[in-house]
C-alpha cells in the first residue's frame, strides 16, 4: 500500500477515516437531511472535516457540492448549480424542412444487376426530411425550477463556506431555500462555526426552519485515531512522543494531522507497506524537520506578507522593536510573531495577545491602544486584500482575535520567516 492512499490531507481518507461515534454527527445529520421542510447546518472550525462529514453521510454521488467563495450576485449562484449539473438555462430547438429528390439506376451486366444511386433516372421520387437545430441561451437565474430539479433528481445540495457569499445575496437566496426545503428538495449549508448562524441572521423566518450540527474541535485521542489506523498499514511504529508532537501541532485539524502523518511517512522512508515493522525513535531534530517540510501544504505567502507589511505609512515612521531572539521588527512582525508563540491556539484574547508580545520583546513592547489599532488594521487587509480567504480575523467587541484557517497558524509556526 501507499502512504499517500492511506494518509489523504485533500480527500475523505479511506483507511483512516474516524467518524467520532461518541458525538453521533453522521446520524445527527442524516436524520436532519431526511426531515422534509428542514435545513442542516453543518457548522465547525475550517479544515475540522466538515465536507468530509457531509460526503460519508450522502455520498459523492448524492452530493451537489456548490461553494459559496466568490459568490455575490444571485444569478452567479444559479449558474454555478447550473455548471455542476451541466444544465443550460433554456433550449430552444427549431425544425427546418428539406427536399430532395432520390433515385436509383438498375443497370444488367453478365447475368449481376447493380443498384447504384444516381442524381435523377428514371426510377426517381422526391423525398422530405426534418432537421432539428437546438440553441442554449443563458438569460437570468430560475431558482425555483433549478431546486425542483435537484428534488426530483434525488440529490441533495451542500452549500460550502455560506458566511462567504455576499450579504445581499445571501438574504434573497434565504428565501428561495426555506420554499424550497418546505417542497422537499435537501439541503445542507456548511460554515465556520462563529458564522454558523449566517442562514437564519440572512432570513430571521427560518428559525425553526434549521436543524444544527456543531462540529467541535478534534481532541487529542481522536487526532491520534488517525496515526493508530494508518500506520500499522504500512509496517511503521514511530514512538509515541513524536507522535504526539505531530499531534499537538495540528492544531485539532483532521486534514493537518493527515499532512503530518504522510510527511512522517515520507521522509523516514515508508512511502509503502514495509516488508518488515519498522520502528523509528524520532528525536527534536528528526520532528522539527517533519514539521517544516510539511508547511510547503500549508502555502500562506500571499496573506503573510500582506500582514506583514501593514498599511501604508504615512508621516512618522514605525517604531521597530527588538526581540529577544535578535530579530526585529514593527508592530505587525511582532504581532505575527506573538500568535505563532507558544502553545498553538486559534483564538486569542487581547490580554494573551499582549502578554505573548511582552515576552517576546526586549525592552518596551507594543502596548495598549498601538495593539488594537494594529490588529483592526490587520482585519481590514484580510478584508480588502484577500477575500474570502479569511486567515484572520479581529472582534473589537469580544477584543477576541479568530484564526479561522488552521494552516495559516501553522505556516506561521513552521515556515521559513524573512531574515530580519
């Protein structure tokens, strides 16, 4: 067997697939799906396997997988359902008639009569033929007749990344959901969780209307279900201590634990089943270079140098704090550097936030209100600069910093920084 068909970061993992049975998600969300005039939400942190939920409940051909990044018109929303299901819009086919004239030559020869078709003799009749012509035209969304359509071809369609879609967007196609859940076509809207209540703020008329499943955070021993499944599979028991490093570094993400363990596989040699048990007693050296090799999966270059770099400065220039490691920077190289510190966690509160920079920092560290603004800043360029690729995010009222993508934590740990 291959490592890289046991260990699957980017698909539902086939050996290694651990279904959380304690939490009863999968049955949770059929019963949901199966209730005529019921939306499901599937709502969980990214990357914690909620598409993968999804897939093992109604199967990949049942499932009419729409995202909803880059959506902000309606019509945008109704072609792309359009798209999957290769279905035009309209067809329009026209009948053009045609004649001609048919006719056959008998001619002897030696005892043999041939037949030959010929433009006119004397054994010709004139002949008619229709000729259809079909055109696709593409004028305007048909919401309504396109979630019929999903009914009646029994599948059920999953809205991926909802929070994405525009807000306006979202409003109108509220509506047209609820109507149809009511008419019995299944539907699934999957977010993250602090967005999970998009559908309903959208349209307040479907309270009641929304069944939810809450995907928690992995724990440990379940992150650790996925080494115990794959592993024996190919004949290689690394110790249980770099095991559990790999744990704690995939911060609660299924998919990063799954990276971890086919980098693991791939840079000790176990690529493929082993003839033989293979042990391996992996020191900080050995972990440290899994964990760094696996950051290439993990690609945030675009959004951290656009972090880094901060707004454009205007009139003063940025005051550069010095680390204790001897790197330096400004507010924003600290801040990075503050949320890839010690333990990984994807939420922050201010008072840990500005407790990580103080002991990072040698001398005066960013204080106060320099933080704040910093850290509001840092939320508009995720904003304005990276779309629905939302690395980051900051709640002035909660003072909470959110790090939805869990790859994006990782490659600040792990991934080469700039030589300051």
């Amino acid at each position: 067997m291959k490592a890289s068909d046991i260990f699957t970061p980017g698909s539902l993992p086939q050996y290694t697939y651990f279904d959380r049975s304690d939490l009863n998600l999968e049955f949770r969300l059929l019963e949901a799906i199966e209730t005529k005039g019921i939306i499901s939400s599937v709502a969980g942190p990214s990357k914690s396997g909620k598409t993968v939920l999804c897939e093992s409940v109604i199967g990949q051909r049942g499932m009419l997988l729409i995202p909803g990044g880059g959506i902000t018109s309606e019509p945008l929303f109704w072609d792309r359902i359009r798209t999957r299901l290769r279905l035009p819009e309209k067809q329009t086919t026209s009948a053009v008639a045609s004649q001609g004239k048919e006719g056959s030559l008998k001619a002897e020869v030696g005892g043999s009569i041939y037949v030959a078709q010929a433009k006119a003799g004397s054994e010709s009749k004139t002949t008619s033929a229709t000729q259809n012509s079909q055109t696709d035209t593409y004028d305007g969304p048909d919401g309504i007749g396109l979630l019929e359509y999903i009914r009646d071809s029994e599948y059920t369609i999953v809205i991926d990344d909802f929070h994405y879609i525009e807000a306006g967007t979202q409003r109108s196609l509220a509506e047209q959901l609820k109507e149809a859940a009511r008419q019995g076509t299944k539907i699934v809207i999957v977010s993250v969780t602090h967005r999970s209540d998009q559908a309903i703020r959208a349209n307040p008329d479907l309270r009641g209307r929304v069944t939810s499943i809450d995907i928690p955070y992995w724990t440990p021993d379940e992150l650790l279900a996925i080494p115990q499944k794959g592993l024996p599979l190919l004949n290689f028991s690394p110790d249980g201590a770099a095991i559990d490093r790999l744990v704690a570094e995939s911060v609660s993400s299924p998919q990063l634990m799954q990276a971890l363990c086919l980098q693991l596989c791939r840079d000790h040699g176990a690529e493929y089943t082993l003839p033989e048990l293979k042990g391996l007693n992996a020191g900080t050296t050995e972990i440290t270079e899994v964990l760094q090799h696996t950051a290439a999966m993990a690609n945030c270059q675009t959004a951290f140098d656009i972090l880094l770099a901060g707004p454009k400065t205007r009139g003063a220039e940025r005051t550069i704090y010095n680390l204790h490691d001897g790197q330096n920077g400004d507010v924003y190289f600290v801040l990075l550097k503050a949320i890839a510190f010690g333990e990984p966690k994807l939420s922050l509160k201010y008072a840990e936030i500005k407790e990580r920079t103080e002991n990072l920092v040698s001398g005066d560290a960013p204080r106060g209100v320099g933080i704040t603004e910093a850290l509001q800043q840092m939320h508009r360029r995720v904003v304005e600069r990276l779309g629905e690729d939302r690395v980051l995010e900051w709640d002035e009222e909660k003072e909470t910093l959110s790090i939805p993508d869990p790859y994006f934590l990782y490659y600040l740990r792990w991934a080469e920084w700039p030589t300051r």
